[in-house]
C-alpha cells in the first residue's frame, strides 16, 4: 500500500527579499507553481569586441585581446509563472490573487514613503536627489541556483475573475539580469552572493567528465602542433 506521506514534495522556486546590510529575509516569495521551461541567455564581456584587426578580416577589435573577458556573461532569465486561487481552495481568498500580484509588483516599485521623502527633498531645494534603493533581490531555483536579480520584465494576463473582479487566476511572463560583481559595489552581500553563485557553476562544471580527443578523430598531435 503506498503511503503517499513518504513521497517528498517538490521544492519550490522563489524571490527572496534580503535586508542588504543584516542579510535577514524581509519576505520570501514562493512561487505556487514551478515554471514548465526556463530560458536563460550569457552574454560573454569580450575585451576585444568583435572580429579582428588583421588585413584579411573586417573586425576591429584587438588581436590581442580575442581572449579576454573584461569580467562576468551577462546573464538573462525569463519564464512564466503561474498564480491560481482556484487551485488552492484551503486559503481563504476574498480579495483574489490581488496580493499575490501586489507583492511582485512592488519588486519593480518604489514605496510611498520612498516617493514622499525624494518630493520633500525636492521641495526642500536638494538639487540632486539620489535614485532609490531597492532591496536586495535573490531568485532561487533549489540550492544550486541562489543568485541576486534585478527584474527587467513584468507581464500580467489576468485571465478569471471572482463576482467582485477580483483577479483569481494569472499568467506572468518574468524577465530577470542576474547581478554581477561587474553591478554590484565592492563587499556588498549582493557581490558576495553571486560569487558564491559564481563558485557553484564551477564545483558543477568539474564534476562534468571530460570527452576523449579520439571522439573528435583528432590526437594529441593535432591539437598541439596544428595541421599543416
């Protein structure tokens, strides 16, 4: 007889918001669903730009630099989540999936008390006032993949509504920049996560097994000396 207590449930993916100077939780956001696909996109800091500087090509970059990197890939991720109060008749829902937006909505928002306090500098004659804060932004995908974001991207199709118009079902296409070193300034925890992030891809990618040179019908000597 199957006891379905002893079937594990499945890890959830998520926002973590992080008080940047004590590194607490201030809220955690766990998706209800985890995402069918991800699409993620690296894009190499080549310090030499594109193409080459000799007679034969068209390029301008530096012949000398082809193989350096000026820091970090830029790294994009995009997927859609999904948000229904339908599937969750144990919680009580009189306002719809209203909060649930509202709480990743305000990842892309200032607070009022930010947008008051910059008003009052500016009445108060501040001639330059500084862009706010946010806070610190982690998204999670299991403990391999704990990563500082910024959201680019926030897409809301609302598609069922409760009697009162309340949003009770939604789609939400998500676009996040993961911050790097190259973002971030010097010791600020955000860096600090993401070279731990950074640590982890290359514990991963030596545990990776390394092909053979006959797979690829090449010998040592083909690699080492060219072919003529």
């Amino acid at each position: 007889m199957t006891r379905y207590a002893d079937i594990p449930k499945p890890i959830r993916s998520g926002i973590v918001i992080v008080d940047p100077e004590r590194g607490t939780p201030q809220r955690i956001i766990v998706l209800q669903f985890n995402p069918d696909t991800l699409e993620r996109s690296l894009a190499p800091q080549s310090a030499g730009g594109s193409g080459d500087s000799g007679g034969g090509g068209s390029g301008t970059g530096d012949r000398n630099e082809a193989l350096r990197l000026k820091g970090p890939a830029q790294e994009t991720w995009k997927f859609t989540a999904e948000i229904d109060a339908t599937d969750q008749f144990e919680v009580a829902a009189p306002e719809g999936i209203h909060p649930q937006l509202a709480v990743l909505e305000m990842l892309v928002q200032p607070t009022t008390a930010q947008l008051r306090a910059a008003s009052n500098l500016a009445k108060n004659g501040t001639i330059e006032i500084s862009p706010i804060e946010m806070p610190l932004t982690l998204f999670t995908w299991g403990s391999k993949r704990v990563m500082p974001v910024r959201l680019t991207e926030l897409s809301i199709n609302e598609s069922a509504f409760d009697v009162n118009l309340n949003p009770i079902r939604a789609s939400l296409s998500i676009g996040m920049k993961v911050l790097t070193v190259s973002d971030l300034p010097a010791g600020h925890r955000g860096a600090e996560l993401y070279l731990a992030h950074l640590a982890q891809k290359e514990r991963l990618a030596a545990a990776a097994r390394s092909g053979a040179l006959r797979a690829l019908g090449l010998g040592s000597g083909d690699i080492g000396a060219g072919r003529a």
